[in-house]
C-alpha cells in the first residue's frame, strides 16, 4: 500500500515560530512529504492525525534540544572556540 501524498495533521495549538500568539484549531497540510500549508480544520486530505488535543511545533524535529547553542554537533567544539 502507497502512504498518502496529502495527509493532515489536525492540530489543537500550532506555533510557528515567529513570536505569534499560537492559532488554534488548524490543520498542517503535509503534501509530497513536506510542509504544504496551513488551513482551517475542515480542509479535506487522503488521511489525517488528529492531535486536537496537542501543541505541534511543525518543522521542529528534535525534540531534545538546547535553542541556546549552535546546533553543533558537538557542544564541546563550539564551547572550546
């Protein structure tokens, strides 16, 4: 079975990164395995997540990290400079 090309994830809190106040009951559009657009929660897709109850950061990968730093991949190289 091929995964969908256009899925959504239903989101409860969504922030962007830019500084915005979180929107609220939206929808990340994920097209050809990116980051499309973000729409209204009604707009239609091949399948869907449903974390209405959640907080997504999209684009943010790993979760784990130390905004304060470089994103290095060794801390120790970038304390030593």
């Amino acid at each position: 079975m091929q995964p969908a090309s256009r899925f959504a994830v239903r989101c409860g809190r969504l922030y962007d990164g830019t500084g915005d106040p979180p929107q609220t009951n939206v929808t990340v559009i994920i097209e050809a395995g990116r980051i499309g657009r973000i729409v209204a929660n009604d707009e239609p897709a091949d399948a869907e997540y449903t974390l209405e109850a959640a907080s997504v950061t999209p684009g943010l990968i790993n979760a784990h990290v130390h905004l304060e730093f470089s994103g290095e991949p060794d801390i120790g190289v970038v304390l030593l400079t």
